[in-house]
C-alpha cells in the first residue's frame, strides 16, 4: 500500500493533502540530518531522498519515519497541526484538529458510498 501526494473526489471536493515536505521539515526542526533520518530508518538516503521526490512511500516506511520523528501519520498531512513535533499543541487544538479529519473521513465514506450505488 502505498500514500500519494494529491486526493481529490467530485470536483469541488478537496481531501486531505499529504505533504512531504514535512518529513524533511520537521527532521530539520529536530536537527536530524536526511542522511541519519534515513540510516534510522533502514533506508538508502538515495533511496530516502528518491521516495521524498516522487511523493511516495509504503506505509511500514511512513510508520518508521513517525517514530523516528516522534510524530503521527496525522502530523505529515497539510493544515494538520503537528502534535509532538516543534513544542507540541494544545489539547483543545488536537481535538478541534482530529474533529475536522474525521468530518474529511465522513465526507469521503459517504461520497464513496454514493458512488457506490450509482454504478
């Protein structure tokens, strides 16, 4: 299973975008150079910096990367505010955050679901 960049349903419809970007941000806030995030994580840093190009990563990859950073999946998404990773988040923006993704999640269960029963 693999994550890409970009989701998009209907036409006016925007999902969750992942961001890359993140990774590399965020590692740099930890000061954890790409080499050494790449080395603890078992990977090439050819192959790291190739996955970060392409904008695709399996999920095991993606898993080891957030326990390395000590982040969540949730945190590498865009407009997600990151929980753990530069002085953390309040409480009260973690929920108001975890709120909107699954009202993203609901929306796309029912799109699908619709799409489902027209076909």
């Amino acid at each position: 299973m693999e994550l890409y960049g970009f989701y998009q349903l209907k036409k006016n419809i925007t999902v969750a975008t992942f961001d890359y970007n993140k990774i590399k941000n965020l590692a740099a806030a930890k000061r954890i150079p790409i080499k050494e995030l790449a080395r603890r994580c078992e990977l090439s840093e050819q192959g790291f910096h190739y996955m970060l190009k392409k904008h695709t990563m399996r999920v095991d990859t993606l898993e080891r990367i957030c326990a390395t950073l000590e982040i969540t999946m949730v945190d590498l998404f865009a407009d997600t505010p990151v929980s753990t990773a530069i002085g953390g988040v309040s409480h009260e923006a973690l929920a108001s955050a975890n709120t909107e993704l699954m009202q993203k999640l609901d929306t796309i269960i029912d799109l699908l679901k619709s799409e489902k029963h027209l076909a």
